[in-house]
C-alpha cells in the first residue's frame, strides 16, 4: 500500500461501508482497534494462534483496478484517504514493519509512527512506541539519504545475508538479521530470528511486490489487506509494469480466502487469508 502516504491522524473521521460481512459503517479507527483487540477472527487473536516458530505476517498493498502497483516509480498516487489512514492505523497494531530495500529506497522512509496521538495508542495496546523497521536487503544498497535510516530515534533490523554493515552515517539504531542458505538470504530462518531473537509476533509488510513473491513462494505470508483503487493505469511503457507481486510465477497459484470487503469512494478494501 502507499507507503508514501501523508499521516492523516487528525482529518475527520471517513466512514467505510461494511460490505462483507455485512453491518453498520464503521471508521477505520474503529476497524483498527476490531484488529487489535483480542477477539476470534481478528488479527491480534491470528497471531496469537501463532505461525509456529515465525510471526504472523499480514501483507499491505495498493492497486489500480487493471493490476497497477506503481505509478511514477511510486504508489501514492493509486491511494486516496481512506487507503492513507488505514495505511497508517495498520502500523499501530504490530511489532514490525517489513519492506523491500527497493520500497525503502523508492518511498525514502522515514519514521515509522509520527503522530503522537497513534504513539499513545500503540502504547495503550501494549506496544513499542513504534515498530521495528525490518528492511530485507541483498546488495545493502541503503545510505543514510534514507531518512529512517539517518534518524538516532529509528529502530531498525536490516534482514540480509551480506556480512557488510550500513555506512556509519546510518544514525538508526541498527540490528542485523543475517540469515544465509549458499549465499542468498534464507527468508524462513530469518522470519525465525525475528520472533525468536527479537520477539517479533506480528509483521505488516508493505511491499514491494518483488520481495511479496519471495515470502509467498517460502509459505510465509497469512493474510493480504488489498486496496483497490477506483483507476485504470494501463501499463508503463519506460519500465517493468509492477503488480501486487512481481516475480517467477507461483505454481500453483497461492488462493485466497475472503474475508472482509469495504468501501470508500470507490475504493475497495479486501482482506483475504493466504491458504496454505
Ligand atoms: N502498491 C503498493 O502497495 C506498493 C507497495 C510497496 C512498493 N510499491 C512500489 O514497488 C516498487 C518497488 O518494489 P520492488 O518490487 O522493486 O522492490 P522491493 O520488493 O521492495 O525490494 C526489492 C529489493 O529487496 C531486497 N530483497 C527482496 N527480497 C530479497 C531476498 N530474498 N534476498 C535479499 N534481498 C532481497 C533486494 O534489495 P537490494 O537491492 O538492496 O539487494 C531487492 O532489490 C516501487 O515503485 C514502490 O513504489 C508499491
């Protein structure tokens, strides 16, 4: 989902219609707060349920209706309103943050949890003030021009296999997760450590599709939150066209289990289970 989206914690409330299952309108405070409290069927329940030795790891990601995930190199542009503040409102009920070096790099994150009243809430829930920043990198091509990364307050776990470190100039309080099977990152053993080591149970990963593909095909994904924006983007004729997942094709296709449908302005908000 737009990563680069606008912190919207103090706008009006915007009302979503329960599509499926069906009931009253709701906001996506309230929605959230659905998710985070201990209840069957919602997330903070899922994930208690537990994944076995890994967190429970939910996927956040916006398209255009014809499949588009980014436009311009970037994917706030396919979001509107709604998709930023549940964007942000899903950061406040998990341990970590996962993404992509190539969506780090693409949205320049910064600080995860700006707005102080949604710091107060993660601590009501129990919770760091903010997640961990889990960053999945191969070439540790990530420089402090990163603002999460040059930030003394982040927390970050860089997830690789390279034994390099960041440049010193990454003022982030910087962990490393290194986990490598012949040379290459083993996605599963460091989805371990994270919960192990670092007692992560819950991770909201937000792209980008490259990295979605990789933790499809390991079987580590539990559930995709889909927004699907009311656009039609055709395709990107200077470069690769992205989907939600971009990558070798999943044989068989992964299915999907619906679970909730929403809208807002034409905008659909799908939350389905991964089938394993
Ligand atoms: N629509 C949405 O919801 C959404 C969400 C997120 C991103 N996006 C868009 O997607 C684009 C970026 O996506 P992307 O697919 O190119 O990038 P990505 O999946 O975020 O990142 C790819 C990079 O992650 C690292 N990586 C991923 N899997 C790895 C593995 N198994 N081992 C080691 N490193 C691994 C590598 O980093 P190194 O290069 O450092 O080695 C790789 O180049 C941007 O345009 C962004 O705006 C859209």
């Amino acid at each position: 989902m737009a990563s680069g989206a606008r912190d919207t914690a103090r706008g009006p409330a915007l009302t979503l219609r329960r599509l499926l299952p069906h009931g009253a309108p709701t906001t996506v405070e309230q929605l959230v707060e659905e998710l985070a409290c201990p209840r069957e069927g919602d997330l903070a329940e899922r994930a208690a349920a537990g994944s076995g030795s890994r967190p429970y790891l939910v996927l956040n990601m916006i398209s255009t209706a014809d499949g588009r995930a980014s436009l311009g190199g970037r994917s706030g542009a396919i979001g509107g309103e709604a998709d930023k503040e549940l964007f942000h409102g899903l950061r406040t009920v998990v341990d970590a943050v996962m993404a992509g070096a190539g969506t780090v790099r693409a949205e320049r994150y910064g600080r995860l949890v700006r707005d102080e009243r949604r710091r107060q809430i993660r601590r009501e829930r129990g919770l760091a003030e903010e997640p961990l920043a889990c960053i999945v990198s191969g070439r540790l091509a990530l420089t402090s021009e990163i603002p999460l990364l040059a930030d003394p307050d982040a927390r970050v776990a860089i997830v690789t296999a390279s034994p390099e470190s960041l440049p010193e100039d990454c003022r982030a309080d910087i962990d490393y997760v290194r986990a490598a099977r012949e040379g290459v990152l083993d996605l599963p053993s460091a989805m371990s450590e994270l919960r192990g080591r670092l007692g992560v149970r819950t991770v909201l990963c937000e792209g980008g599709p490259h990295l979605n593909s990789q933790l499809l095909a390991e079987g580590l994904v539990d559930e995709l939150f889909l927004s699907l924006s009311p656009k039609l983007a055709g395709d990107d004729v200077a470069s690769e066209t992205l989907r939600i997942v971009s990558g070798p094709e999943l044989d068989p296709p992964i299915a999907l289990e619906l679970l909730a449908v929403l809208e807002h302005d034409s905008h659909l908000f799908l939350r389905y289970k991964i089938i394993h």
